[in-house]
C-alpha cells in the first residue's frame, strides 16, 4: 500500500511540477480526499431496505408462453410461369439452385416447383382464378 502510494506521489510529483503546483499542496489535497474516505458512511437502515418494493417484473411461465407469442408472417410465393428451366416466382425470373429468400429452388418439373431450405420444404404450383392447373400443349 505504502509502494503504491509512494509510486503515485511520484507520478504527482512529475505532473505537479509541469503544472506548477507543490507537491506538499498536492499531498494535503489528497491527505483531505482520504480523510474524507476513511469517515464511516451511514447506509439504508433495514427498516427501508425491507419496505422497497422488488424492482424486477417477475413473469409466470402462462405469462411467458401466451405474451411472447408473435406471429410470424410467412411470405406467399406466387409461381407465375415455368419456362424451360427457368420459373417466374412473385415476378422475378430464377434458375434451379437460386435462392428466394431462405428457400433455395431444389427441383423444376413441367408443373410444379419445389422450394426447399433447412427446415421445410413447398411445392408451388401454377394457379389460375378457379385454383386450377394449367396445362399447355404443343404439337
């Protein structure tokens, strides 16, 4: 304690005479900051500890489940057309093994594509106003 002191009068003493202070002036500031410290502080009588509220919201566990409940909306996807090997989904133009999202395109077929990622997987499908397939065929 007294090393540490005596380390940190030093490092005073350098600054102080940049400043132009003396260090005795120095030595009864910090005499007084000490004095100040080794005074014995009054706490919170228990009485009041024991009448303060407890500041933390406490939660049950119906609270928690029912409370923290937030829907997630899922996105639509919408496939438009099918062209080759390329697919029109919410009208943007993708490849097979592109992504959408968190869903990577896994599979194109003549009516359907498969949408997949580590979770779940969709399958999409042309859909006319009456929820029907379409069908196109050439000679």
């Amino acid at each position: 304690m007294i090393l540490l002191i005596s380390l940190a009068l030093f490092g005073i003493q350098n600054a102080i005479a940049k400043e132009g202070i003396s260090l005795e002036q120095e030595v009864k500031e910090y005499d007084q900051i000490f004095s100040k410290i080794a005074n014995k502080r009054i706490g919170v009588d228990v009485k009041n500890i024991n009448e303060i509220s407890n500041p933390f919201v406490v939660q049950s566990s119906e609270q928690n489940s029912s409370d923290l409940k937030i829907p997630v909306q899922e996105p639509e996807y919408s496939l438009e057309a099918i062209v080759d090997r390329k697919v029109k989904i919410n009208g943007q133009w993708y490849w097979i093994n592109e992504t959408i999202e968190s869903f990577k395109i896994t599979k194109i077929t003549q009516k359907s594509v498969i949408l997949a990622n580590e979770i779940e997987q969709k399958e999409l499908f042309i859909k006319t106003q009456d929820r029907s397939n379409i069908e196109i065929l050439s000679k």
